[in-house]
C-alpha cells in the first residue's frame, strides 16, 4: 500500500503527464485562515487546488462525508484523474488534511496515491519553485469507482462496537478534547470521548519538521494505544479529517489499517443520544 511520496522524489516526477498534484488544504471552523486563497498566493508547480466540500455529500449535514461513487468519480473525471493516474496530494500545514483525500481514493479504489512528506513547509523550507495564481485546468478523464466498503463505519457500527469491542477505537484529537477539557471547534458539540476510545493525536505521529515518523517508531506509538498485527482499528477525530492521518500512519507502520469513522465527532458529539466519557 503507497503512503508517502519524498519532496525529492515529487519534484522529480511533478512535470510526468500521468502525475496530478492536488493541494488538500483544509481549515478548521475557528481557525482564521482561508486555504483557496493562501493556494492563490503559493503553491507547488502545476499543482490544482482540491477543496474537501467539493468532494463529500452535499446531502449530510455533517461536514464532508463520503460522497456516493458516483459523484466522487464525476468530481475526480472532471479534475483530469483518470484510472491510470498517479496521485499526490499535499496540504499547507504539513500533514493535516491530505490524508483524508488519500484515504477518498483508497475508499474508491485507486491505490496509486501518496501524501508529500512534509507537505508545503518542507517544500518551501527546501526552496523548492514554486508558483502563484489558478492552475490550468487538466484535460477531463474517465474515472471508475470501485468502493471498498470495509474501509469506512457508520454511527450505527460504532454504536454496535460499544457491546462487541471487537474494533479498538483511535482517536486523532487533541488529549484535551478527547478529555473534554477543551471546547469543540464547532458550535454545538458536546465535549468529550466514545465510551472505550484511545486518545493518539494525530501530531504524535509527526516530526518537527512536519514529516510522518518512520515505520518502526510509528508501531511504538501504535503498540502503546494496543494496536497489534491483528487488531482492527477504526480511527476517527472531530469531522474525519485527521482520523485519516492514523489510518495513513497505520499503513505506514505495515499495520492492519482498519477502518474510519466518516461521521466522527461531528456525528457522535453533535447528537444528544450518543454516550460519551469525560475521562482522559
């Protein structure tokens, strides 16, 4: 399974015609940044800019879910991705977003995708080119989808897994609002964690420099949360954005990579008939 793609490695192959390079930038509700914008003012070469919205169910009232196959292959034609493309998808903070888009094409059954280690900052840090302003768009593709259901739960499986335990829970949030300690970014949402949930936030898996950690110390983390070769682990976080960091470190470390909660906490928390715990 691809997972990561070195700066060195995408500047080599960003000008090949079968390479597309998706900026995934994403921004959470009380963060004060606009991502379409900051892509306007710099982004590597060549690269389209991929608003996660586009790309969900504009059916839910939660925020970007899972798209239906059909809308997820119309959307990704329409961008220039077709079956045999080669997938590469950054985001402006490092490693925060890109992996939800990865773990969409995984989902629908295109494997050739990898997530820039160290997204944007390690490649400006290397000063590495750069450009500004709107990408040309690439030629429309013919994209077939092919869901790997397994892959994702819903509310009503994680509610299952409460009485069976048969999934260990993995959640990429902060400890302070696994805790409930700390406020929800989103208006309305009760603070705290699913009943028999582990707290691994997603920064845990990465360096300073904004690069995922190595295989084996990634296992260490894992193994420490109770992650084992035969575990099945299902990774979730506030809206199913950085719960795919988890999934993407699960595959990295050559663990099993489970499946992820779409709903998250948007669902769980948002709702009022869900348990939860306020235990660390």
């Amino acid at each position: 399974m691809r997972t990561l793609i070195s700066s060195d490695e995408l500047d080599e192959r960003r000008n090949r015609a079968e390479t597309l390079i998706f900026d995934a930038s994403y921004y959470l509700p009380n963060e004060p940044h606009d991502a379409a914008a900051l892509f306007l003012e710099s982004h590597i070469p060549g690269a389209i800019f991929l608003d996660i919205d586009i790309i969900s169910d504009p059916s839910s009232p939660l925020p970007h879910m899972v798209p239906s196959a059909d809308q997820f292959a119309r959307t990704v034609s329409e961008l220039g991705v077709g079956n045999s493309s080669t997938i590469v998808v950054y985001d402006q903070r490092g490693l925060f977003s890109a992996a939800r888009i990865w773990w969409l094409f995984m989902l629908f059954g295109h494997d050739d995708v990898r997530v820039l280690d160290g997204g944007l900052p390690k490649w400006r840090a290397e000063n590495r080119k750069l450009e500004s302003g709107p990408t040309k768009s690439k030629p429309k593709k013919s994209f077939h989808a092919h869901v790997r259901a397994n892959l994702v739960r819903s509310r009503a499986e994680v509610e299952a897994n409460l009485n069976t335990k048969a999934e260990l829970v993995l959640d990429a949030r902060s400890r302070g609002r696994f805790a409930g300690e700390v406020a929800e970014p989103r208006t309305g949402m009760r603070s705290g964690h699913v009943p028999g949930a582990v707290s691994l936030p997603f920064s845990d898996l990465i360096r300073s420099d904004q690069t995922m950690h190595d295989p084996a110390t990634l296992r260490s983390l894992f193994a420490a949360r109770g992650v084992a070769d035969s575990s099945k682990p299902v990774t979730m976080c506030g809206s199913g954005v950085t719960g795919a960091v988890l999934t993407l470190g699960l595959a990295r470390a050559g663990l099993p990579i489970g499946a992820l909660y779409d709903g998250s906490w948007a669902e769980w928390g948002g709702a009022t008939d869900t348990p939860i715990e306020r235990t660390a």
